[in-house]
C-alpha cells in the first residue's frame, strides 16, 4: 500500500511539474468612448505607470517628443486601468478640433504684460489641459495664452492670459485660479493653476499648465495634473497659432 501512495504522489509531483506557470496578468484598461477617438497623425502610443494614491492614482508624465517642424500636438488617455494605476497613453496630431461642451462655464484672467509688442517678429501660441469622462464629455480645461516679440534672439516683450471652465451640467465648479509670468531674453514661461470640485466629493487639480516661448520664436509646453474619483481620461493640446 505504501509503495502504491509513494507512485501515487510522485506521478501527481510529476505532472505538476509539467504544467506551465501561469502568465502574469496585465493591465485591465477601460478605453474612453469604447475606443472610438478621432485619429492621431505622427503618433505613438506608450504604457505609463503611476502610483496609488489615498484618493486614485497619481502619474509623472514624461517630457513631450514633438517631431521637428510640427507647431501643433496632443496627448491623450486612450485606456485606464485604475486598479493597476497605468495608463494608455497617445501623442500625435489631432486631425479633429475638440468641440467645447453646451454646458461649461468659464472665466477669463489677464497677467499683463511687458512692454509693447512692437518687436520685429511677434508670435502666439496656447496650452490646454482638460479632463473627459469614459464619454468623452469634458469636466474641466485649464487653457493659458501667450504672446510674445522677439528679437535678435531674445524675447522683447510679452502678454498672456487664462481661462478656466467647467462643466456645471455635470456637477463641476471653479475653487480657484489663477496665473503667473516670468520673462527673460532666452524666454517668457507663462503659467496657470487651478482646482475644481463635482459631486461626491470629486476635485480635479491642474497644478500647472505652462506655455513658453523662446526668443528664436519656437514654442512649447508642459503641465502637471490630476484628479480624484477616477477612472478620468486626461488631455492636453498646444499649439503655435502664428
């Protein structure tokens, strides 16, 4: 008998040693709008992790990769896995003009300016970062404007504005705002923040969404952001307008 359970328990070690480990399971994702968002040109899409949180997930977006000669790109959530805290996300150029909800309200603060553009060449351009639900319906947007002279190399002058709006239809209001700029000859960095709160507790935080522009007349941008009562899908869209 005893012989018999000793074959017993060798053939079962045996044929379980013969059964593949189990694949680690990836990431989850919820796709915004099942998957139907407008397309990209020149674009790429890239997996990014972030970190728990006590209220969601918190994410460090990397430094924005713009082909050369492109004056206008955005970066978008595609997927959410919020268990996992990792993101699907896609930059490229958009081929569509995002359409404003019916029902946002917005407000509008100026940040002065320095000096009087009358330089040779003048320049514009905007960063916009707004978050959307699983709809595609926007919540919330933080938008900063610049426009600055340059000369010779150096920026000579410059003005900026933000605008703040929020879907009021869905629950969502402004908490604060508000907006800074700093010029030197190499640039001018102009920068808004904002928090807004919705129902149930929910708030949406834009910490910076920055526009700069360079004396040699060339434009970028970057923000940082993030939201509670996820999954949210972030956006956000520059451009050089002239």
């Amino acid at each position: 008998m005893r012989r018999i359970l000793v074959g017993l328990v060798t053939g079962l070690s045996l044929a379980l040693s013969t059964v593949p480990p189990a694949a680690a399971a990836g990431p989850h994702f919820v796709y915004q709008q099942q998957g139907h968002l407008s397309p990209f040109t020149s674009s790429r899409t890239y997996i990014l992790p972030g970190r728990p949180t006590p209220t969601g997930c918190a994410y460090s977006y990397p430094e924005i990769e713009v082909p050369a000669g492109i004056d206008h790109w955005q970066v978008r959530d595609v997927a959410i896995d919020q268990g996992r805290c990792v993101k699907l996300v896609e930059e490229g150029v958009p081929t569509v003009s995002e359409a404003a909800a019916t029902s946002m309200a917005s407000t509008t603060a100026s940040f002065g300016g320095d000096g009087v553009l009358s330089a040779t060449t003048t320049a514009s351009g905007y960063a916009h970062a707004w978050f959307e639900n699983i709809f595609g319906q926007s919540l919330t947007s933080d938008t900063t404007y610049l426009t600055w002279g340059y000369s010779g190399g150096c920026v000579t002058s410059s003005s900026s504005y933000g605008d703040w709006a929020w879907n009021y239809g869905l629950g969502w209001g402004l908490v604060s705002n508000s907006g800074s700029r700093s010029q030197a000859c190499a640039q001018v960095s102009a920068t808004t923040w904002s928090t807004f709160s919705g129902l149930l507790g929910c708030y949406q935080y834009y910490y910076s969404v920055t526009a700069i522009g360079r004396g040699n007349g060339s434009f970028t941008a970057n923000r940082s952001d993030s939201a509670t009562c996820g999954p949210i899908w972030e956006h956000f869209d520059y451009q050089k307008t002239t």
